[in-house]
C-alpha cells in the first residue's frame, strides 16, 4: 500500500466535526467488517491544540436530487445546470462574505463534464472548478490553487454534461446510481447556516412541456395526476422536437430554489417561481494548451514532392 495524502486545511480554517460525522463513519466502517474478516482501511485524524481563526463548512451546489431534471436518450453531450442564487446568497451569507478553498464535483455514470462559475452583477467572473474530463470513477476534493470569494448577492452557476447515447430511456435525477446528480460539494471559511443552495425546474413548467409534446405526438404522454414524473419521462417519445424542447425549457423556465439550512429547513423567503439569473457577460473559453495529437489536421498545408525530376 502506498502512502497516505493528507488533507491540510491550511492556518485559517478548521472542522469541527459533530456527532453526525463520527455516527456516519462508524457505520461505514462496520458495514465492512464480516466474520472471519480483517480490515485494515479507515481514517486518521490529526487534531492541534491552536483553536484555528476560523470554523470551515460544507455546502452543496448544483442541482436538487429530483426527477425533473432529466437528460434524454442517446445524447453526446446534454447540460443541466443548478444555480446558488443572488437572493440565497444575499439573505444567508454575511457581509463579509465567505471564502472557497476546496471543491468535489460529483455525478452519476453518465457525467462528462462538471463547471462551477462564480458570477456577479450579471458578470461571470471566475471559475470554482472545472474538469472537462470528468470520471464519476474517479471523485476527489480538490484544493483550489487560489481561495474565490463569495460574497452577498453572487451566483453561483454548476452546470454538468452527460452522454446518454448507450441508453434507450430518459436518466432522470435521483439518488440510485443509474439515475443522475449534479452537485460540487464546496469547502468554505467561515462557516454559515446555508449547507445547501441548489435549485431545479418549476414542476408545473415540467407538465407544461408533457402537454406541449402531447400536442404534436398523439397524446402519448400521460399527464393523468397518477403517473410519476418517470413513468412521464419514460412514454415520451424522443425525436428531435422533444429533445430541443426540453433543453429550451430549461434554459428558460423558472425554478424552485433550495435555499437551505444545516436542519434542511429552507431560509425565510418565497422559493418557487424564481426567474433564472440574468448572465449577460461570460467567460471566454481558454485556448487548448494540449499539442495537436497524431490523426488531427495539420495547422497549414503541407507541400509534398511527387516528382524525381528538375522543374
């Protein structure tokens, strides 16, 4: 076994862990242990008697675990996006804002690509983090070379790509590992009330786009009060009016924003019905530092003599 990486908050900012923690991790450890077996993995703590500056915390962007937001079948590269709203960060961070040290980008098996752009005044402004090769085979906390500030009345915008093309019905978001997440845990000092600042579609938009599709499929989709959002997602028939729809309707549609605190109690506030922000500059994307690999096209013709002779 190779040696252990440390996890190094730095000066500033330490955990403080509660009875939670040490409950979740005792059981992980003894769902492991079975008779006549011997496990030698686990976690070591390093503790110091200096009380740090600061408490640190861990928040959740990105989207809601929720059905409605759904990438259909045999897609290259479909996006959703979750959004940490201005209002959320104006009422629950304080003035001072806080400051993001650490991030882990999370999906299901069909993730591709996961980016959290922090925005202000309608301005995109800096990346958290980004990984444009994404594996859900390979998850870690990242340490970010240089801590973002947040502060009162940013956005922050998570936004994930998937390839959905070996599969025949929609993935829908949810907790079961075929189902789909998008979500960057991020680490932050000083430590708030807000643990979770996400958002999803407006459900009533969702029935709106069952019926529309209805309209021009011969009412294949049941929008009956009894069937579930999957059982809808799943007898939609999928051609490219469907699919350019939904993503439309994503991209326009309000949302419900889940603003909440540590007790999963949303803060004091209206939630549902919330306009998407308005992002009016963005981010130039950088210019590949990777050299041009065998089998692409070279930069400029290249000049190639067929002949023996003089002229």
């Amino acid at each position: 076994m190779g040696r252990s990486t440390g996890f190094s908050l730095g000066s500033d900012p330490g955990f403080q862990p509660g009875p939670r923690e040490g409950q979740q991790l005792g059981r992980e450890l003894a769902a492991r242990c079975r008779p006549g077996r011997r496990d030698s993995s686990g976690i070591r703590l390093y503790y110091t008697a200096s009380l740090r500056r600061f408490d640190a915390g861990i928040m959740e962007l990105g989207l809601v675990y929720t059905p409605v937001m759904a990438i259909p079948p045999q897609e290259e590269a479909f996006v959703l996006t979750g959004y940490c709203t201005d209002k959320c960060t104006q009422l629950a961070l304080p003035p001072s804002g806080i400051r993001i040290f650490a991030s882990q980008l999370h999906t299901h098996l069909t993730g591709r690509k996961v980016v959290t752009v922090l925005a202000r005044g309608g301005r995109e402004r800096e990346i958290v983090n980004k990984d444009d090769h994404y594996s859900p085979h390979f998850q870690e906390i990242r340490m970010l070379k240089k801590a973002v500030s947040v502060h009162q009345g940013d956005v922050l915008i998570t936004s994930c790509t998937y390839n959905t093309e070996d599969r025949k019905l929609a993935t829908v978001g949810g907790f079961g590992i075929l189902e789909e997440m998008c979500v960057n845990y991020v680490h932050y000092y000083p430590q708030t009330q807000l643990e979770l600042c996400k958002s999803s579609v407006d459900p009533g938009f969702l029935q709106k786009y069952f019926h529309l599709v209805n309209r021009f499929n011969s009412e294949e989709v049941c929008t009956c009060p009894q069937a579930s959002v999957p059982e809808q997602f799943a007898s939609v028939p999928w051609n490219s009016f469907s699919r350019h729809v939904l993503a439309a309707l994503y991209g326009f549609a309000p949302v419900s924003v889940h603003c909440n605190k540590s007790s999963a109690v949303r803060f004091q506030g209206e939630w549902d019905l919330q306009p998407l922000p308005e992002i009016f500059s963005k981010l130039e994307e950088p210019a590949p530092r990777c050299p041009a690999g065998r089998g692409q096209s070279p930069a400029g013709p290249t000049v190639v003599s067929i002949g023996g002779g003089k002229g």
